[in-house]
C-alpha cells in the first residue's frame, strides 16, 4: 500500500467497544465486531466543519479537532454500544444527546474546576502566592487525570477497549511504515503514535498550568472559575499546534524530546492486541483509506 498521500494530521482513529473507529480528511470508517463474530462496517463522509476553511486554519483548527472527539467520538461509541446490546437497549436521540452534555460538564468540572477550587482554598488557608497557587493547581490537576486514567484501566471492559486502542495505533504505524496491513504484520508495530488523544490530554493539562500560573492573581473565586472555562477553547488549540508540531518533527532529537511525554502516557491507555482485535482496526482502516483515495463512494452511515 502506497504512503504517497499520507498527511499526517489526516489519518487518525479512536478505540470503540469491540471496534475502532479511523479517520481521514474526508471520510470515517468504524469497524466493530458483533456479538456473532462478524465484522459490520459503518462508514461516513464528513461534511461541514470537517471540509470547511476553518479545519485548516492554525489553532482554529484544534477546535473541530475538539469536537470531533467529543462528537463523532461519543456518536460512535454509542453505535458500537449499540451493535453489542441490540435493538430493545438502544441509545439514541435525547438520550445521547444529554449523555454528551452531561460527559462534557463532567470533565469540565472534574479536571478544571475542582482543582482551582482546591487550590483557592489552599491559598486561602497557609497564604501562598498566587503565582505559586496556580502551580498547585496544575500539579492537582495533573495527578487527578493521570489517577483517573490509571484507575479506569484497571476496568476489565475498559481494559479491552485500550487493546482496540492498541490496535488502532499499531495499524497507523505500520501503513505509515509503508507495511502491508496484515494481523501479523501490524503486530509488529508500536503500542504508540504521537498523534493519540491521550498526549493530547496531557499537553492540554501541562499547557492549563503555564497558562493560569502566568494569569497572575484572580481573589475571586467565581472569575477564577469562570477563567478555567473561558480559556479551554485557547488551552486546545495551543494544545493541539503543539501536537502537530511535535508530530511532524520526530526525525530531530527535539521533536522527540518534546514528544515523549505524550507517549510515555500512553503506557496507560493501550493494551497489546491479539491478531483478531488487530483484524478489526486493519478492517476499519482500509475502508476509511478506500473511500478516501475514490471518487466513486459518497460514504454512508
């Protein structure tokens, strides 16, 4: 298979329960396997903000980057739910909807408003500098994503969605190598890929505490609130050039250093795949990379 037209930025993917889900520019395909033991494709052509002037435009883009994990991802999780619990326990409609509202508030007031409220209260009782402040409440931050990360792992269904993570990685790097996409092949490759969501996660955390450290004093606690929120649009897309600047410099030392961290994280969230969790990925991918290299398919959901 022929890597002329890899971009980097283009091909990306996400683990489903029991599938993967892969990105192009233009398309998506997830493959899941059913509780029969077939592998059922769903593809999609992406439309809108995906193919619009915004998603190549330096750290605007970082937003549909956002979204997509926050939309099509929770979209597509639900329909490899889906496929697992059958037509009488559905998710759909309100109900994913609100599922995804609720997940986003979840995430936001976990990560980003808990740890300023502890640390206001640290800085009102032991008197610190809100300089020194706003360093605790990066480093609180820091260790609760990294707990909550290593905590879930320990989960026996979450633990099998990081092989299908796993396994997304390893197909990417080897069609990046230029590998022919076989189980055995792809098995070969690494666990890692500095493009993965979870370094995305930690960059976005390390950037939250450069940011409000810099911030300086805000004595109240509602603005410093509301601050958290505000900036996590600016704290993406920063995070997200950074990403891509680090991705596309793993040939020098520097880019790799910059790199590491990222990758090091992910130790946490992926799992060695047996060759039929890697069957699935190879599957998912090479209906994304069809579609994407044809004119003649309009993608379907």
């Amino acid at each position: 298979m022929s890597t002329e037209k890899l971009k980097l930025p283009s091909y990306g993917g996400q683990a489903l329960i029991e599938g993967v889900l892969m990105r192009g520019s233009n398309y998506l395909a997830a493959a899941m396997r059913d509780p029969s033991g077939q592998i059922q494709i769903v593809t999609e052509k992406l439309q809108g903000l995906y193919t619009s002037r915004i998603a190549k435009i330096p750290f605007l883009r970082g937003l549909i980057i956002m979204w997509d994990a926050l939309g099509l991802g929770t979209k597509y999780i639900t329909i490899s739910a889906n496929y697992q619990t059958g037509e009488d326990e559905k998710i759909e409609g309100p109900v994913l909807f609100g599922t995804l509202i609720f997940s986003f508030a979840l995430a936001i007031g976990l990560f980003f408003l808990a740890p300023a409220g502890l640390a206001a209260l640290l800085e009102k009782w032991i008197n610190l500098s809100p300089f020194i402040t706003n360093l605790i409440e990066g480093l609180i931050r820091l260790i609760m994503v990294v707990l909550y990360i290593w905590s879930v792992g320990k989960m026996s269904d979450i633990k099998r969605v990081f092989t299908y993570h796993g396994a997304e990685h390893k197909t990417i790097n080897a069609f990046e190598a230029g590998e022919e996409l076989t189980p055995e092949n792809v098995k070969k490759y690494s666990l890692f890929h500095p493009r993965c969501g979870t370094g995305f996660i930690l960059i976005l955390v390390i950037f939250s505490v450069i940011l409000f450290a810099l911030l300086g004093p805000i004595p109240n606690i509602i603005l410093r609130l509301l601050s958290r929120v505000i900036l996590l649009p600016l704290l993406v897309m920063l995070a997200y050039e950074y990403m891509r600047f680090t991705a596309n410099h793993l040939d020098s030392l520097f880019g790799r250093i910059l790199a590491y961290p990222g990758m090091a994280l992910q130790r946490l969230t992926t799992v060695e795949p047996p060759l039929d969790v890697i069957e699935v990925a190879i599957a998912a991918f090479n209906a994304m990379y069809k579609l994407e290299n044809s004119n003649d398919h309009e993608g379907q959901v």
